[in-house]
C-alpha cells in the first residue's frame, strides 16, 4: 500500500494498525495519538478520506455484480517514461 499510495498509504496503515492495537487492549501513547490525529483530519477536511471511500464504493459496486459484463484496463503502477513498450 505504501508504493502505490505514498505518505497516503504510510497513514492509513498506521491508523489501521492502531486501531487494532486499541481493539485488542494493547495500545500505546504512540498509538493513542495516532488515532486522535488521524480521526481529527477526517473530521476537519483531509481529501485523503474522499479517495479511499470513492474506491471502496466502486469497489462495492462492481464486485459481484453479474447484470452486466465489465472489465477494467490500467497501466501498470510500475509503467514508467523510458519503457520499452512501443509508442501508441
């Protein structure tokens, strides 16, 4: 997650692994303030949020809907400039 989304990917991770550590009753000051900082910029506009919730309602949207057939296409995440793919 941290390749694909960067600084994005880092802070979700870290906020789901405090979550879990919090749920399980082993949680640490660390982790306190991870979760109070996370939910503090959802709560005031972090755009971050808008992402991740537009992918999981597409996501829920398409997976397992069989009234039509779909495919998705997208260049690899690793596709870059210099490739040895030929030009379109």
């Amino acid at each position: 997650m941290e390749e694909r989304l960067g600084h994005l990917g880092t802070s979700l991770r870290k906020f789901r692994n405090a979550r879990i550590a919090q749920r399980e009753g082993r949680a640490t000051e660390e982790d306190e303030k991870t979760i109070a900082m996370y939910e503090h910029n959802v709560l005031h506009g972090d755009y971050s949020t808008t992402f991740v919730k537009s992918c999981r309602t597409t996501f829920m949207f398409f997976d397992g809907n069989e009234s039509f057939r779909w495919s998705f296409l997208s260049p690899s995440a690793l596709f870059r400039p210099g490739s040895n793919l030929p030009p379109l």
